[in-house]
C-alpha cells in the first residue's frame, strides 16, 4: 500500500518561502511519504547549512548543533513510516530549538522537572542576539514596511536609509525617534 501525508496549503507556502515556488508548487494535499521523508530531510539540511553560515558560539555547541542535524537527517531518513518519520522530525526539531537557547535538558532521573530551576538553560552558554548597524537600518527599514513606525506608503525612512548609509541613517534615527529606538534596540 502506497503511503501518503497530506499537506495542507499553508505547508507549501512554507517550502515555496524556504526554496522557491517552482520547487513546491502543488505541493498540497496528498503527497508520497517517501517525497516527504526528503523533503523533511532537506529542511535539516538547510537548517544545518545555516548553523554553519550564521551560527558563532564554542566549538563543543557548533558541534553539537551539526551532531543533532545529522542525526535527525538519519533517523527521518531511516523512518518507514509517518509516525515514525514526524516523530524523529518532532525530535530533531526540538533538540535544535534547545540546543539554540543554550543547551539540550536532561532530565532523565528526575521524578518532577517541572519547576522554573529545571528549564535554566544557561550551564554553558547563554543566548544574546546582536545587531550590527546595518542589521539595525534594516530592521528599522522593515518596520515602516510592516506599518508599524512612520508612513509605510511613503517609504521616507527607506529612502534616507538608501541615501545616508547604515551609521548614518541610525544616528538621524536615534535623535528623530529616540523613544522607539530605545524601545526597539
């Protein structure tokens, strides 16, 4: 019997956003289990690309992050089934997103992990995101995009953003709207 996953139209919106919509166009409603098993593995795999791209931290933690893409890759690879494949999916997904804020729980020996002090995840690193200027000019470029400062018709702050230069535009931003720059940075 062929299996198959059903995968709603949000799903292809979202492969279409990661690779493209020539790639995942149609990708909706019954799909064949083994496309997907790949098509699981890939997002892994891109996932595992980005660590390596973007991702600064100890040596130990980037291993750690690559270590868990390539065996999430395997286990879903391996899977021969859809509960089988979505809960490896689940699974390395997860260790990702902990291993992301810090590091992965174990709380294996414990009867009640369930208080605050369980889910400190700061043994040995900690997460902090930094901005350099010009990650900054364009965060404040897409919040007036998004309608959420300025006149996102206009485009104001995009052009000066395109005329002065990251440095520049950030310090005109900070004496035209300190509030908000304090509140956002």
């Amino acid at each position: 019997m062929r299996m198959t996953v059903v995968a709603p139209l949000w799903y292809e919106h979202y492969l279409s956003g990661l690779y493209g919509s020539r790639s995942y166009h149609g990708y909706v409603g019954e799909v064949d289990f083994q496309r997907w098993r790949g098509d699981v593995e890939r997002v892994i795999g891109t996932i595992k690309k980005c660590i390596d791209l973007n991702v600064v931290s100890d040596q130990k933690h980037i291993r750690d992050l690559v270590v868990a893409c390539e065996r999430g890759a395997e286990s879903i690879h391996k899977s021969g089934s859809l509960d089988e494949g979505a809960c490896a999916a689940i699974k390395t997904l997860s260790t990702l997103c902990f291993l992301l804020i810090g590091e992965h729980p174990n709380h294996f020996f414990e009867s009640r992990p369930f208080a605050e002090k369980y889910w400190y995840l700061k043994g040995e690193r900690s997460i902090g995101y930094t901005q350099t200027p010009n990650q900054k000019a364009k965060a404040i470029v897409n919040l007036e995009r998004w309608g959420q400062i300025g006149d996102a018709s206009k485009q104001t702050i995009q052009s000066l953003y395109h005329r002065m230069g990251s440095e520049q535009f950030i310090e005109w931003f900070k004496s035209e709207y300190t509030e908000e720059y304090l509140e956002w940075f």
